[in-house]
C-alpha cells in the first residue's frame, strides 16, 4: 500500500492507500492507519492494542467537477499504560466534522471572491457546512484576541433586538477591534474581561465610558490607573434627552396655543445638527419659531451648538479655558436643565479634557511618526 499518493495527491501523511471507488459521480479514496502508527489519544503511548474501530468518510477538495470523499476505519485502541480505551485522533480532520482540514482551507479561500451560497453551490455543499467552516475560522482567530498591548478602550453596551437584549462591548481604541462580548449590561457583564486583563498585565491608560455610574466604579475598581474618557458622542446624547425633557416640560406648561402649536413636533428639530435640517420642509424656519417664543428652550439648544465645538479645539488649554466658561455660563442660566448638566460635566472634567486630547491633531502627530 502506497503513501506517497495519498502525500502527493492530497496532501496526507502517515496514512495508507487502498483503493479508489467510483459511485454514484463520487471519487471515494480508501485508507488505513498502519499499525505501527497508533497511539493512545489520551497519554501517547504506542503501547496500544487495537479493539476494533469505526468507519469514516470525510468530504476533501474536488477533483474537477467530482467530489471528493476519504474513508477510513477510525482505531478503538486500549492503552496498556494509562488502562484507558479511546479512539485514535484523525490527523487531517478536526473533531467531528464532515470535511478534512483542507476542504476548509479551500473554502476559506473561494470565501475571499464569492459569498457562502456561491462556494455551497460549487462544491455541492449545504450553505450550513460553509457558514460553519467560516464560523470556526473565526472563532479560531479571533474569539480570544490578545489583551497584552491594550493601552486606549471604550466600553459600552449594545441592544440585540427585542425583549431589551443587550450585550456589553470592548473595544480596542487604537484598532477598532472588539476585544470582548459579554451577555447582558452593567459591571457584572465585565467580571470575565477583567480576569483576562488582569491576567495579561496590559497597561490600559485611558478608557471610554458613557456617564452610567456602574462603568465608571467598575473601571475605578479594577483600572484605577487608567484616565476616564467620556466621549463626545455620549455626552451629547445626555445632553438632547435632557433637552428633550425640557422641551416637553415647556410644552405642558405652556397656556397659549400658539406656543403649543409651535413645540408640537419639534423634538427632532432641537436633535439634529444644524448642517442636517430640511430647507425644503422649513425645517429650519420651524426650529427659529420655536426658539423664538421660548427663551429657556432657545438658550438650552444654542449652549448645546456650542459644547459640540469643545471637541474642535486644537489646543488644550484653551479647550480647558472654553469647558470651564461653558459650565460657568450654564450654572448662571438659571434654567434647572443647564444648571443640573453643568454640575454633571464639572464632575466629569477631567475625563473630557482626555477626550479632547485623543481628537486633537497635535496628539496623533506625537503617537504616529511620519
């Protein structure tokens, strides 16, 4: 029996060629494991006799347009050392899978150019086998990501669909990568990350939080090294659900009509950008109406326009200088709004003056060389 065929053709070593059959359009290649080549799966020991077995065929790489099947009577072998009775590992198939590693690996490669039912079609596969071979390659690669070289990360939660499903995501600030998906939301959905990162012994310096103080005790206990970040994109979503209460507080208390006419409809109006408003549905016009009757409402969205241009400053002084003006302005408005989100960004100075830092030209030219 030939093993130089089976090296040759396709690529399998340590195994013996028996015979082709032809059936039914199929190429099934038969083959044996010598037997001075068993060995016990849980100890390995070659010291080993063979009680029986069970017979195998695998899906490999098409010849042409014929599939390919390899088939072989997997050992039962009991071990005379450890006592234990196992079945031999098969060296070119992993686990109970249907296909041999290098069907996998050709798959892999036509997913590159073509989607999971084009590649099925082709090798005359369920779409499940191709979706699972993907998913084990990832899963492979990148279910576990190294967290040694963490320096920059952001955390926060995601909803999955209905019924408030939410996991809670890591992020790896430098490269974009998720570096941990954790069931659910809050500090308890991170108690696995944080094993991990403590067993890495990472050196994280800044992390991104939203204001929810579970994160931010959490990342006290376990990184108290590490600068709070609070990014632009969470502050100004606290920011429009404050004034969005405001704008329905103004629309009860309102006793004309006509201001009531005016608020109705225009919470989406007080959200948006002023780049992103509608000429063409006088969306514009609407929001100056309504901000024109209503001086706290008109007051509470322009200091809005303004904190968005913290993140826009080059220098970091002066981004400092215009935060600290910001928050003085608001606590003197009057307005319980501005005055209560005032305080909450006194509190969380520091982490945005971080933030600022990250977004600034001048911190990418110290951290990138040209």
């Amino acid at each position: 029996m030939s093993k130089s065929l089976l090296y040759h053709g396709f690529g399998i070593r340590g195994y013996c060629y028996r015979r082709f059959v032809f059936k039914g359009g199929a190429v099934i290649c038969q083959m044996q494991q010598p037997r001075e080549s068993l060995r016990c799966p849980h100890c390995g020991s070659a010291d080993v006799v063979r009680r029986g077995g069970v017979r195998r065929r695998w899906r490999h790489v098409p010849i042409g347009f014929k599939p390919v099947f390899l088939e072989m009577e997997i050992a039962r072998v009991h071990c005379r050392d450890c006592r234990k009775i196992r079945q031999v590992k098969v060296r070119f198939a992993d686990g109970k899978h249907r296909y041999t590693r290098t069907f996998a690996r050709y798959a892999l490669g036509l997913l590159r150019s073509m989607t999971i039912q084009d590649v099925s079609r082709h090798l005359g596969v369920g779409w499940d086998v191709i979706k699972d071979i993907q998913r084990q390659y990832l899963k492979k690669h990148y279910g576990r990501p190294k967290l040694r070289h963490l320096k920059q990360i952001a955390i926060d939660e995601i909803s999955t669909g209905k019924g408030h499903t939410y996991l809670t995501v890591v992020l790896n600030l430098e490269n974009g990568h998720i570096v941990f998906v954790g069931p659910g939301k809050g500090s308890s959905a991170l108690e696995p990350f944080w094993k991990r990162l403590k067993a890495s012994h990472a050196n994280v310096e800044a992390v991104a939080v939203d204001m929810s103080p579970a994160y931010t005790l959490a990342v006290q206990d376990n990184l108290p090294d590490a600068v709070l970040v609070y990014d632009h994109f969470h502050i100004i979503k606290l920011f429009n659900e404050k004034l969005s209460d405001l704008r329905r507080d103004l629309y009860r208390e309102a006793a004309d009509g006509l201001q009531k006419k005016v608020l109705k409809g225009t919470r989406w109006l007080l959200l948006m950008n002023p780049e992103n408003l509608n000429e063409k549905r006088n969306e514009r016009q609407r929001l100056q109406e309504a901000l024109k009757l209503n001086e706290p409402l008109a007051v509470a969205y322009y200091m809005k326009e303004e904190l968005r241009e913290f993140w826009s400053w080059g220098d970091g002084d002066l981004a400092k200088a215009f935060l600290d003006d910001w928050i003085l302005r608001a606590e003197y408005s009057g307005i319980r709004m501005l005055m209560k989100f005032a305080r909450t960004l006194a509190q969380h100075r520091r982490g945005m003056s971080y933030c600022q830092l990250l977004c600034s030209e001048e911190f990418f030219k110290r951290r990138i060389p040209a």
